[in-house]
C-alpha cells in the first residue's frame, strides 16, 4: 500500500517547514501526498515576513474535494492559523473517525513569529486532541497546552501523561527543547511511556523539523505500521535528513529529504 496522507497545514515559501516538508517527507518515504492549504506565509531561513489566512470556508472545499474523491489513509495537521480553521477542520475530519490523525500542534515558528493565535490555543484542545491518533508537540507547545513548565525528562513523562487525561489517546512529546547532549523523547500510550533517546546534533538548520517529523510518522500509520515503529523510523528519516542538510539560507536552513 502507498498511503495516502492529507496535510493540513501552512505553506512556507522558503521550502523548509510547513506543505513543503509535508509533500518533501511523504513523498520520499513512498506515500502519496495531498495537501489542505490553510494559510500562506511569506518566509526563508530568517524568519517569517508575512501570513494570510485562507477563509476556513475555502479550507473546507480543499478538504472535502480530496475526501470525495481520492480518499485518505492518515491525516496530518500543522499550522492551523486561527479557531475559525481548527473548527473547520473538527468538523470535516470528524466524519472520518477510522482515519488515523498524526496532530502536530504548531504554535510558533523558530524565528518567534505566531503560527496559532492564542485564543485558538483551547479550541485546538476542545475540538481536536480528542479526534486525534497521536498528537506531536515540542516542549514549548506543551507548555502552552498544559500551562505548566518543562524543564527536566520527569517533567516530560508527567506532561505527556497529563495530555493524555485531556483528551489525546497517545502524545509524543519531543525533547529537542532541553539542554543536554542527549536527546529524549517520550511517547505515552494506552500501554505506557516509551522513551526514544539519541545523540544531539549541533546545526542551526532544523527547519521544518516538527513538520517532517510528524509527516513521516503519518506516513509509516498510512502504511499501516504500528505507533510505536512508525514513531522510531520516522525519527531515524528525521535525523538522516539533518545530516544531509544543504545549508541554504543564513539563517535556519531547510533538511534535505533526496538522501
Ligand atoms: N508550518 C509552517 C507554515 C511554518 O512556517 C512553520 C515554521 O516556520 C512550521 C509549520 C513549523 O516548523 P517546524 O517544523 O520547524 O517546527
């Protein structure tokens, strides 16, 4: 099976993060991509200059067009902008319950510039943590969900559990926010805590990281992988793509995903 996956998120004109990565990672692990635009930004590796919005109404035509016709075997969502879009998104992809939904929470983008208003923040807990299969924040992010600080790997184990009593049935929750040469991640299931750990690579260029991440992990659930393996291929693809980064840009460079 190829696995087609949904991606509904933000287009970064620069080519790292958001629909590029999406398109970028599903593609080059042997899924089928399709994409759901839900605002466009006007960035590069120095930050983001410009975003706008798409009407949720047009959000939802892009959606259902794809769901009519070609169908989904994951869904995946990134920048969702606004609570008019997360709505949007509830109610279409709520018709779909057997679709396994990869939940990538973006909040921020690296150079600070607001990717999900902040009134939005308890719309995206309310309407969407409890339709999804696993949901993929970085530290900051579950900061925000949990109002609450993370500062050690104890922290992150009671977090990710903690996000799981709000309504997500798994939460892989990434360490990359800590200090430390080792990196940890800890994947809470029904089953219990898993924790993934691996050397830290020292490089400005991580752009698109949570966006290729969460895309391979919806990729490999397309493709009828379980969580568990899905999560560790999907890093393994994440760290190959770092490596191998162009160097493009001054500033946080994109991956490189034709490894
Ligand atoms: N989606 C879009 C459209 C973005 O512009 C960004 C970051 O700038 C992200 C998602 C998140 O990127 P990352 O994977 O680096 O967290």
């Amino acid at each position: 099976m190829k696995g087609r996956v949904l991606s509904i998120a933000g287009s970064d004109s620069g080519g790292g993060a958001g629909i590029q990565a999406d398109i970028k990672a599903v593609t080059v692990l042997g899924g089928f991509a399709m994409t759901a635009i839900t605002a466009l930004t006007a960035q590069n590796t120095l930050g983001v200059m410009d975003v706008m919005d798409v009407p949720p109404e047009f959000l939802r035509t892009q959606i259902r067009c794809v769901l009519d016709d070609l169908g989904a075997d994951t869904f995946k969502t990134g920048m969702l902008s606004n609570a008019g879009i997360i709505r949007v998104v509830a109610e279409e992809i709520r018709r779909y319950r057997d679709v396994p939904f990869v939940l990538d929470p973006v909040m921020v983008a690296k150079g600070g510039a607001s990717l999900l208003a902040k009134e939005a923040v308890a719309a995206l807990t309310e309407e969407l943590l409890p339709l999804c299969t696993v949901l993929t924040p970085n530290i900051p992010e579950a900061e925000a969900l949990l109002d609450r600080t993370i500062t050690t790997p104890d922290d992150m184990v009671r977090a990710a559990k903690k996000l799981r009593e709000q309504g997500a049935p798994a939460v892989l929750l990434k360490g990359g926010h800590l200090s430390g040469d080792l990196l940890t991640d800890v994947l809470a299931t029904e089953q219990g805590v898993e924790t993934f750990s691996s050397e830290r690579i020292e490089t400005r260029h991580t752009h698109g990281t949570g966006c290729t991440l969460a895309s391979a992990i919806a990729t490999r659930l397309a493709q009828g992988w379980p969580l568990s393996d899905a999560v560790i291929n999907a890093r393994a693809y994440l760290r190959m793509t770092i490596e191998q980064a162009p160097g493009y840009g001054a500033g946080a460079g994109p991956l490189n995903h034709c490894v």
